[in-house]
C-alpha cells in the first residue's frame, strides 16, 4: 500500500459532531448521511469559509473499541475562534501519521482504503495505532469523480521488537 510517515504538530479544528457506530457496518451509513445533511443545511460551506487553506476535514475522535462507538466531526483546521461560534473545538495532538492518499468517488474509495489499512497494512506494518484521533483530508472538488483525490491520515507508533 501507499504510504508515507508524517510528524505533524498538534492543530485545532472546529466543526460538528454525531455519535456512530461501528456494530454492523452502521457508521458506514451514518457518516455518509452526516455529509449530506451538512452539505444540505450550509454547515460545509460555513466551515469552508473559516477553514485555514481549503480542505475540510473528517476526524474519528473519542473512539470506543469496546462499544465499537466513536464521535466524528467534519471540521476545518483554524488557528482563530473567529466564525467559529456554533461548532465545537477539538485540539489534534501532535503526532507521528501514516498517510495514505485516496483516490475515488467518496464515500466508497476512503471506506475501502480504511478496510485495507486495517486489515492488510496494520497487520504486515511493524506499526500500532496511537492514541490520537484519525482524520480524512478532503481537499475541494468533485467528490463524486474517479480521480478525486483525497488523503487518510492514521496516528501510528513504531512497535519495538
């Protein structure tokens, strides 16, 4: 698999959450349909204007391996509370990232990468998950195309042998 590893300092992101889970495949139902409705109501494109550079962001925070839950948000990276009134703030802690780009029509391209970096690349890696959030990276542009690009970004730790 494709991958390169990032340091990247801690930032802060501002944006709007819902509680998924993960029992029978549901948060790959639920984030889809967080997307559209965020989309639909104009919270995008609000994020979109307070966003430091032009991406918007999907974090998986507070994950639950036991419950199988997780919070995740669709955010913009911002330095300021500037416009930011209404969403909620999360700090991303400074981090060692495996970052896997993606290419594809968005939902189905990123779902099956996260299937493979957990099933095959995990696995095979000599890397553990930290524990930090995991953040999709979604440049603009049309989503929907075959050559969209966008990026998985998973904090890891080396495993010492």
């Amino acid at each position: 698999m494709d991958f390169r590893i990032e340091n990247k300092e801690a930032f802060t992101v501002a944006g709007t959450t819902i509680q998924v889970s993960c029992t029978g495949g549901e948060h790959m139902r639920a984030i889809p349909r967080f997307w559209q409705t965020s989309r639909e109501d104009g919270t995008i494109a609000r994020l979109a204007s307070i966003a430091e550079g032009q991406d918007l962001l999907g974090v998986c925070l507070d994950m639950k391996p036991d419950t199988g839950e997780l919070t995740y948000m669709i955010a913009a990276r911002t330095s300021s509370a500037a416009g930011t009134e209404g969403f909620v703030a999360a700090t991303i802690p400074a981090s060692a990232w495996a970052v896997f780009p993606c290419k594809g029509p968005i939902p189905g391209a990123i779902q099956s990468l996260f299937q493979r970096i957990f099933q095959e690349w995990f696995p095979a890696s000599g890397y553990k998950h930290a524990p930090a959030p995991e953040v999709e990276v979604y440049p603009p542009g049309d989503t929907a195309s075959e050559s969209y690009q966008c990026e998985v970004w998973i904090p890891v730790l080396q495993i010492h042998s």
